[in-house]
C-alpha cells in the first residue's frame, strides 16, 4: 500500500496550534474545534463539512507520532516533535515519605522523623470546585519563602497547553478561571509573580480545579491523566518540601562551609578538582531526573545556593567562575547523596574533601597558584 501523501495544510493553523503543541493540546483543540464546527452543529453545507474535514485530518496526522514527524520534516523542515514519554500519575501528594530512604550511613535517625512537620497540603480532591479552590488560595496565601523558590524552579506546566485551554473555554469558565487568577495575584508578592515558575505553577492548579469539568469533557484517558499531572507537577513538588530535599541538614552544612573557604582552601579546591568538568551535574543510575521533580528542585536550589556561597573576591574571572561552578556542582551531589553508592559518592565529593580536610589546609601554598585580579 502506498504511503499517504502529505496534505498540503497547515495542520496546527488548522487546530489552532504551535508547532511544539503537546499530545494533549492536539486532542483538546481538535475535540473543542469539533465541537464548535460539527456538521451537525455548523450545518450541513459543503462549507462546514470541509472544515470539518479538515480538523479531522489535523488531527489524524498529528496525533500519530510517525504521521506527524513525516508532516514536520516534509512540510515544515522540522526534526521530529519530541513528545517523551507519559509520566507516572502523581495526582497523591508527594512529600517526604515518598523520597527513597537514604542509606543507614547518612540516615538522620528515627528522633529526626519523629518531629517531621505535619502536612499542610490541601485537600484538592474533596468537596466541590468551590471549596477546592478555597483551599487552595488559603494556602497560596501561607506559601513560605522556600516553597516559592522551589516553585521557581519548578519545571511549570507548558504554557502552550495553558494557552490552549483558554483559547477554547466557554464564556463562563473563562470568568472563572480570571477570577482566580485575580485571587492569586492578590496572594502572591508581586516580584514572586513575576517570576515565570511561581506564575505558571500556580496556575496549572488553578486550572486543574477551576477548568477540571471542561478538561473532562474534551479529554480522554490517558490525554486527560497525562494533563492533570502536568498541572500539578510543580506544586506537588514543591509543598511542604525541605528546601534541599532530604539531605537538606548535610547541603546546608556545605553551603555554610563553603561560605568560610579562605583563599588557599579555594586555590586547594581548584587544584584538586584539575580535571573535573566544572557544568558537570552527576545523576545517580536509580534515579529517574524526568520523574523525580521535587529531587531535581533540590538539586538545582542546593547546587545555586552553594555557588553563591564560593567566596571569590580577588580572584580572576575565568577562575571565579569555575570555582563557582564546582562549587555548584558540590552542591547538586550533596543533594543527592542518599541516592548515591557510597564509594560513588565519595568519589564526587573527594576534590572537596581534599581541600576542606585540616592536611588540605597545612598544604595550601603548595602547587600552582591560582590566578587573581589584578
């Protein structure tokens, strides 16, 4: 049989779509789209049968991944969408318990988890829409200086996904959802809503709650699954979350010590790093990073605050930045150190060890010298 031929149409101008559109915004528009321009809802004239015709057509070749990468690469000159592939469901609520306990060697004890802070998450799946959301922006209201940078660096919901669903609500569930998106810029500091992460982040659940019907209604399983974790991803990872994860006692303990390094332990770390790629970020083989989101919050906060912290006054540009970014990358394994082998771990952390332990110190003035600012 010979293969189809590519239309001629502009697909995603047909449905309304980027380009990059997701699986679920594909099936949201052309369900939507079908709704309005049905024949049996637009008429039976050759006119709308077309239109018709059309969208089913869209949406025939781009909801086929190996009919869609033909289209994209004959059509468009584009490399295949890199749609990935459908995350676990992660509507429950992830806090602590759901981290993989770490190793007895850097266990914190059962006193530790004995005074863990009880959940202040809201019930987002109880009650109706109304009191879901009030819930919701109660807590908004009581978000916490380290929920809110996790939220910024939250991988947010696609913002052409979001973009879809308002461009086919209905007139009412559009007032809603700009209603809550009111009540939300009223609970958050203005320069945290700024931020892209925090913005989007909170609006994905704004969404999942206040839009929950109309996404049912357009989307099927496991379209609409898929769309609900994306939502809520980003809240779900970082509420009632440590700000470094579950290590957050040992990066913090390095974040303090690398605000203290003195000049020679700095010039002591550079050498003993000789070798190591300063924007190298190791991730433990028993980790997923696509579906372990709260983690690599951790990381990357962890790795950002202990960068920060390098002291590099006097010292040349180039070598500031590499101190900086081995700095990080210190940062971004201690935060993941439960995850890690031990003889792996010490392996990551040995240029640091080197350079931080008493003989480190003794030895400093040896070796090259470390480029300064002149």
């Amino acid at each position: 049989m010979p293969a189809q031929l590519v239309p001629d149409d502009d697909l995603y101008a047909t449905l309304q779509l980027a380009a990059d559109a997701s699986p679920e915004a594909i099936e949201l528009a052309w369900r939507a789209l079908l709704k309005r321009h049905h024949p049996d809802v637009a008429g039976e004239d050759a006119k709308a049968l077309d239109r018709a015709k059309r969208i089913n057509v869209a949406h025939d070749w781009l909801s086929d991944p190996e009919l869609r990468a033909r289209y994209d690469a004959e059509r468009l000159g584009l490399a295949p969408h890199a749609t990935g592939r459908p995350r676990r469901p992660s509507w429950h609520p992830r806090g602590r318990e759901a981290w993989p306990p770490p190793p007895s060697a850097h266990a914190t004890g059962p006193a530790h988890a004995a005074h863990a802070p009880r959940s202040t998450r809201p019930d987002l799946v109880h009650g109706d829409s109304g009191e879901r959301l009030a819930r919701f922006l109660d807590r908004v209201e009581r978000l916490t200086p380290d929920e809110l940078d996790r939220l910024a660096a939250a991988e947010p919901p696609p913002i052409a996904f979001l973009a879809t669903v308002r461009r086919f609500l209905p007139p009412e569930a559009k007032g809603a959802f700009a209603r809550a998106e009111r009540e939300l810029v009223r609970r958050v500091p203005r320069d945290r809503w700024a931020e892209a992460g925090v913005r989007e982040g909170l609006l994905g659940v704004a969404a999942e709650l206040v839009l929950a019907s109309f996404l049912d209604d357009l989307l099927a399983e496991p379209f609409r699954g898929r769309a609900r974790d994306r939502l809520l991803r980003a809240w779900d990872a970082s509420i009632d979350q440590p700000r470094y994860g579950p290590n957050g006692d040992q990066v913090a303990a390095v974040r303090d010590r690398a605000a203290a390094l003195t000049s020679d332990e700095v010039a002591a770390f550079l050498r003993a790093s000789q070798g190591i790629a300063g924007d190298d970020r190791p991730w433990p083989a028993s980790l997923d990073r696509e579906e372990d989101e709260a983690l690599r919050i951790s990381a990357f906060l962890a790795a950002r605050d202990t960068s920060a912290a390098i002291p590099v006054d006097g010292l040349a540009p180039a070598t500031a930045t590499r101190a900086r970014r081995l700095g990080a990358r210190i940062g971004h394994v201690t935060a993941l150190r439960h995850a890690f082998a031990p003889p792996v771990y010490q392996g990551l952390v040995g240029a640091w060890t080197a350079a931080t332990a008493p003989a480190a110190r003794a030895s400093a003035a040896a070796g090259p010298e470390v480029r300064r600012a002149r």
